[in-house]
C-alpha cells in the first residue's frame, strides 16, 4: 500500500483495529502512547547513532539497514496514529495548521539554504 494511494484514515482505521482485536485500548492512555513513541524515536536514533552526518544519508543504499529503519519509522507512525486515534486530533489538519504557523515563523526569503538567521543578517 504505497503512500500515493493509503489515507490517513486506512492507516488510522487499522491500527484501531489492530488494538481493538487485542482489547489494547485500555494501554492506550495520552501518558503511554507518547512514551512508546518517544522510545521508538530512540531505537529510530540508535541506527544513526555516531556517523557522521553524510554516512547516514548513505543507508539509503544499505537494503537490510534501510529496512531495519523503515520498521522504526512506522513504529513511531503508528503510536502517532494510536495517539491521534486516542485523543480524537485530526492529524491532517494538525499537520497542515503547523506547516502554515511554521511558514510565517521561518519565511523562505530569510531562512532559504539556513537553518537559523542571526538578527544582525537581517
Ligand atoms: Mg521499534
């Protein structure tokens, strides 16, 4: 299921269903399911862990590793589904709110090809 084709409801609606079968709704609190997330950042992280920064876009072209990296990744997705799921948060329209409040608080004509701005460049 390519992400060109699933919605966020498919994979909202089966990751409720995959934690309804198991009667895990009651471990779904708020507390727990941003903690699972954050731990699974981590196991996210711990693939990156000391390389330096161009070594790890080089994992792209490491089939195993990449794959061991897309398994963390949907773990982190899913306690976000589990979370938006649980606190009833519309994450598109999460998502696309903090898009714009980020655009206005990094315009792209001070922030094109920087990360940060010092106030005298401006
Ligand atoms: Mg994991």
């Amino acid at each position: 299921m390519p992400d060109t084709t699933t919605t966020l409801a498919v994979l909202r609606d089966a990751v409720r269903r995959f934690a309804a079968e198991r009667d895990w709704e009651q471990f779904h609190s708020p507390k727990n399911l941003s903690m699972g997330l954050a731990v699974e950042a981590g196991e996210l992280m711990e693939h990156f862990l000391w390389m330096e920064g161009e070594a790890s876009r080089q994992i792209k072209l490491d089939v195993n590793r990449l794959g061991q990296v897309a398994d963390e990744m949907a773990d982190v997705a899913v306690y976000l589904l589990n979370l938006a799921n649980t606190l009833d948060i519309d994450l598109s329209d999460a998502i696309m709110n903090k898009i714009a409040k980020n655009a206005l608080k990094y315009p792209a004509e001070k922030y094109k090809g920087r990360h940060s701005v010092k106030d005298k460049d401006f």
